[in-house]
C-alpha cells in the first residue's frame, strides 16, 4: 500500500484504476531521516548496534518516491524544510517538478553515500580485511566553494574525503581572515603545511605556486 501509493503514475489511467480497487491512497511527500549509521560506528558501538543501525524501510521509502519525483516530493535534509515550506505556501501547497527533481537526485545521492558506508565498515569488519577490493566508493563532501579554480575563468570547489580527514588534514584548519580562498590558495597552503610539518621546531615558509621562496626555524614563530 505504501509503495504503490508513491510509484503509481498520477496521468497513467490504469495504474489509478489498481490503486482504487485495491484502497491505496496517494503519497505526495515522503520526509525520511535515516539512521545515524556513521555516527553509530564512530561512536565504538559493537557489531550488533552497528547492524541495527542500519536502516531498511527509509531508504526503500526514498527509493521509491525519488524514482516518482513527476509526481511525489522527498525530502532527505532538515535543512530544506524551510524552502519547501515556502514553496508550499506560494504554490497551493504543492511543490515545482524543477524542487522535486532536484532533491531526488539528493536522495540518491544520500543513500549512495549511505550505501557506501556501509560497505566499507562491513568490509572492515571481515576476518581478513581486503586491503584492495575490487570496488571501493569515496565518498566526498564539500568543504567550501572557491573564489575561482586554476585560472580566474574557471570555477572550482574544495571537497574532502572524511575518512582520511587527519587532525593534520588541511580540511580541519579554520580562515581567520582574508577574502574567500581560490583553488591556487588551497594548494600553496596545503604545500605549505606539508613542509612546515618536516620541522620539530616552530618553522616558517613563503611560497607562491607551491615554490618556496625562504624558509626558517626559530625559538617561536615571531
């Protein structure tokens, strides 16, 4: 009943003729927020929490709804009530087909993400870890957008790979001024911090293209 109110093709007059002999009601929004598996993992639970973290109905439900999106709304992040609350509000409490595609290609998205995390803490968990599968899925999440890319014309993001997001990694430092970092920003820093790294003491480096023009070491940075 569930599934065939959200896959039933609204202008498809016999799909509506099964629906009504068989009592299901239409389903035009599914809002689904999926158990927190990662964050379960990351927390140290055992295996068993860890299975029961995994979640079976929500992702069948936003499969469903997103691969309908003619006709059904899915709405996968908290973040987007608010938007789609005034949609509703300035369209008769209906959605635009242009909101409805876009947030199912954010539910695939999510539960590929989802997916993925998955596959990766299971294959952890194997008595003899694959140290190279035949698949392996990285999963990125942006970090910030960019003032431009290589060059002015060009546009660019800064992305990063959680699982390898060291406390040393460049996606955990914070800007405390300055304008809106550009892609040549981000490799000049990250070439930069790689270097001071090779020093035990308090250590400086200039640079600009990711060549060092002078470097030193001292009692403190000043």
């Amino acid at each position: 009943a569930v599934h065939g109110g959200l896959l039933a093709k609204r202008d498809n007059p016999e799909h509506m003729a099964q629906a009504a002999e068989h009592g299901i009601e239409m389903i035009d929004m599914v809002v689904v927020n999926l158990y927190a598996f990662e964050k379960t993992v990351e927390s140290g639970a055992d295996f068993g929490t860890c299975i029961e973290n995994i979640d079976i109905g929500g992702p069948s439900m936003l499969r469903s709804a997103a691969k309908n999106f003619a006709s059904v709304a899915v709405v996968t992040d908290p973040a987007s009530y608010g938007s789609i609350l005034s949609e509703m509000r300035a369209n008769n409490g209906a959605t635009t087909l242009a909101t409805r595609t876009q947030l199912a290609l954010r539910v695939f998205q999510t539960t590929n993400a989802y997916d993925g995390a998955i596959a990766q803490w299971l294959g952890s968990q194997l008595e003899k870890p694959e140290e190279f599968p035949e698949q392996r899925d990285i999963h990125l999440v942006k970090q910030q957008g960019l003032r431009y890319g290589e060059n002015p014309h060009q546009d660019a993001a800064f992305y990063r790979v959680p699982e390898f997001a060291t406390p040393h990694s460049l996606v955990n430092a914070q800007q405390l001024n300055g304008k809106e970092l550009s892609y040549n920003n981000i490799l000049d820093t990250d070439a930069c911090w790689t270097l001071v790294r090779e020093f035990d003491e308090p250590a400086v480096v200039i640079l600009k293209h990711q060549n060092p023009c002078g470097s030193a070491t001292a009692e403190d940075v000043a």
